[in-house]
C-alpha cells in the first residue's frame, strides 16, 4: 500500500451537514479534508426549508455572506390549509423575531461548498468518492479513495460521515438501522403566485396525504406531493384525487408543470441507525438518522450535529473518543424528538383512519383555540425545542382535544355510531402511548447522560 496523506478530519459528503462540519471543526484549528462525490444536485429532490435555529447556527459558523447569495426566501411560518373545511388555514409562526429561509437546494449547497473552499484549513477534493475503508480503530482511521481515476490512501484521527441517507460510510461498517418505506414524494416549481400565503411554508392536509410548498426563489415555489409507494409521477394524471387536498389554481399549476419539466422523485423513510458513532468515525445529518419531511427538520438538525461535534471535542479538549461519547450524548435527545414529531404529523396527515381523523380535527383545534399551541409547536417543529417530555406533553393536550371533539360530535347530531366514536376515542387514547413510553425511556437516558457526565468530569 502507498503512502498515506495525513489529515486531522476528514469528512465524506458536502452538503449542508458536511459543510458546516468543516466550518465547525475548522474553527477548532483542525486540518480538513472534504470530500465532495459530485453528484448532480439539480437532479435531486432534497431539503430547501431551513429553520431559523439552522440558520443561526450557519451565521455563527460564518456562513452569513454565503446564505445572501443564495437569494433565498424569508419565512415566517407555516400556512397549515386543511380544503375538508373549506380551505380553513391555521397559520402557525416562529417565536419572537426569528426567520426561516427557503433556498433552492442545489445553489444553497453550492453556495456554502464555495465558501468552505475559501477557509484557511479546508482541504476540498471534488468529484471524490470512497471506496474502501482499511483500519478504523483507536489509532485512526484508513481508507481509500478514487479521484479522477486515481487511487489515495488517507489517513485521519476522526472521519466524519456525512453522506447521507443512503450513507455509504455506515454500510461499510456494518451499522444495522431500522429503516422504513412510507412513501414516494413528486417535487415540481410553479409560480410563486399560485400559492395563497405568501412567506409561509404550506402544508396542506386535505387529501390523503400531505402535500408541501415553499417559495424557493423569487417567482419559483416547490411543491411535493406524497404519493404512495410503488407510485410514480404519472400515476397524479391517472389518481386526481391525490390532489385533493391542493385547493385551485394550485392543483392546475402543478398538472401543468408535470407536463412542462421532468418532475423530482425522492423516496420518504425513517431511519435510525443503532448507532452513530464506531471506533473513530461520527454520522452526522441524514447519515445519523432522518425521517419523513413533513416537519422539514432535516437541514437545521444536520446542521446541529455539526454544532454539536465542534462543542464535543471543544469540551474533550480535541480527545476524540471521549468527544464521541459526549456527541452521542448531546444529540440523542434532539434527534428522538424531531423523529417522534414528523412521525406524528404524518401519520395524523396521512392514516384515513377514526382515531387519526379525529387526532387531525385535535390538533387543528389545539392550534386555533391555545394561546400556546402554535407557539410549542413551532418550537418542536423548527428543532428550537428538543426534550422529549415536552413533545409527549403536547401530544397529550391534542388528544384531549381530539377527545373533546369526539364528544361534542357525540351529543350533537348523532353523525356517526356511538361504537364508531369509542372505537375512535380509543385509538386516539392508544396513540400517544409510544410518544409516553419515549418520553420515560428518554427522561432515564438524559438523567444517565447526565450522571455519565458528571463522572467523565470528575475524572
């Protein structure tokens, strides 16, 4: 084998999480290597919502100027658009002064690609891929990997994974996860214009599946409609009524634009990998875990990750085992949180079901009716917001107002059996048992964490 190249992080993956990854541990005074496969991201179907705590985070990394020049859209909020009620829209806004930003995916990564190019300590090798992993154990990592035809043998302390979902990295270690097919998503841009809430992520949720929208450049929004597995973007021509919840002239403009581009396909999954740390290699952004994009969380958590890893091994002063641990620590309970609240939405979204129809009609009400439940929701959903517990607490005030629908509908009309409504009540009940459990087994993690901690300190 030849001689090896010597570097203190090397990070496979330049997106948004393997960017503001070099940026963090840049500023650590680290050595980094970043390494880009080149994969054509105007092809892709990928995250363009970032929420505010994202970019904050991409302004304290230094990414001010880079997130100027990817003329991205301010956004306020949510416009959730419920069409079984006439088009009734609940309009859920960020906390305080805070503001998201939609940004067409391919400018955005090459926009902060161009900037990590410019650090004083970021090596960037382009159109690179890994191809072998030799050593991955307490004296480093090594590994090999192909750039325009050539072989190169690295050689790091700590390798970070960031290349996504699908990660390569993880494969070759033979990380196990638990992964789960939900369902297809069709991206196509319209007219900006034919969405109804202008500086405000839409959710529409009167069909049988959500279907997403955003302003992603001046004049352009993306739309992505949730269609099932197995389905492919002819099948909106051949199924109107996938189209169901998207109120006109929407629904027109995204049948015209099927017609006028080649739509964007992506698949939707959960998946939690059993681990996200092994020897001296860290998965971070989608590689560590994502979930359906509903709750649009996925670019700000990959972005914390980052956050998170630079705050590690600041804190171990740059000893790297022990900066794992305290990662794992860090983002666990961030990570089982934003999973259990896109889960909830989408299945409140999208199960046509008495118990879920009734969580929906909760939630709406939870939404319209509490001085408060816009506000913790939001906090949940732009990641700002990461303790399980307060994640099953609102589950909990939503079914209570599921429930409270459930019996006014019972002593009003008589609209459905009362067998219907109690088999409904009790599914609605049986839901939240999963966020309850997660909540306790997650309470018991943080208070070992934390004990864990104290120990390590002390030491």
């Amino acid at each position: 084998m030849g001689s090896f190249l010597n570097t203190d992080v090397v990070i496979i993956g330049a997106g948004p999480a393997g960017c503001a990854s070099a940026a963090a541990l840049s500023q650590l005074g680290h050595s980094v290597l970043l390494v880009d496969a080149g994969q054509d991201r105007g092809k892709q179907l990928a995250g363009e919502l970032l929420h505010p705590p994202g970019v904050e985070d991409l302004r304290t990394l230094g990414f001010g100027p880079a997130l100027e020049a990817c003329a991205g859209q301010p956004v306020l909020g949510f416009a959730v658009v419920d069409t079984r009620r006439e088009q009734r829209t609940t309009q859920l806004t960020y906390n305080g002064s805070s503001q998201g930003l939609s940004l067409e995916h391919a400018r955005f990564v090459s926009s902060l690609l161009e900037a990590v190019e410019r650090l004083p300590r970021v090596t960037v090798w382009r159109k690179t891929r890994l191809t072998e992993l030799h050593r991955n154990n307490a004296e480093g990592v090594e590994f090999t990997v192909v750039c325009g035809g050539e072989q190169r043998q690295v050689r790091t302390p700590l390798l970070v994974a960031a290349d996504g979902r699908n990660s390569f990295v993880r494969k070759l270690l033979g990380i196990q996860e638990r992964h789960e097919r939900l369902s297809s998503m069709v991206g196509v841009t319209v007219d900006a214009r034919a969405l109804p809430h202008a500086g405000h992520g839409h959710i529409f949720i009167g069909g049988n599946a959500p279907v997403l929208a955003y302003a992603i450049e001046d004049g352009v929004a993306r739309v992505m409609v949730d269609i099932p597995l197995g389905s492919t973007a002819k099948q909106l021509h051949a199924s109107p009524e996938l189209l169901n919840g998207v109120p006109q002239p929407l629904r027109g403009a995204i049948l015209e634009a099927l017609e006028r581009e080649t739509p964007r396909m992506a698949s939707n999954d959960t998946r939690l990998p059993q681990r996200v740390t092994q020897g001296r290699v860290v998965l971070v952004g989608d590689a560590a875990g994502c979930c359906h994009p509903v709750s649009a969380s996925g670019m700000a958590s990959g972005i914390s990750d980052a956050m998170a890893l630079q705050q590690s091994l600041r804190e171990s002063l740059n000893n790297v085992p022990r900066a794992l641990r305290r990662y794992v620590q860090r983002r666990r309970s961030a990570q089982r949180t934003r999973i259990a609240m896109a889960s909830a939405l989408y299945q409140a979204f999208s199960i046509q079901r008495e118990d879920m129809d009734a969580l929906r009609t909760g939630l709406l009400r939870y939404w319209e009716e509490s001085t408060t439940g816009g506000r913790n929701s939001m906090e949940l959903l732009s990641t700002r917001e990461t303790r399980m517990w307060v994640m099953a607490r609102e589950y909990m005030r939503v079914v209570g107002y599921g429930i409270g629908a459930l019996t006014s509908e019972a002593f009003s009309h008589q609209r459905r059996d009362f067998e219907t409504l109690m088999r409904a009540g009790t599914g609605l009940v049986t839901s939240a048992f999963p966020h309850l459990q997660g909540s306790a087994r997650g309470g018991l993690e943080d208070a070992f964490t934390a004990f864990s901690a104290g120990r390590e300190w002390r030491r």
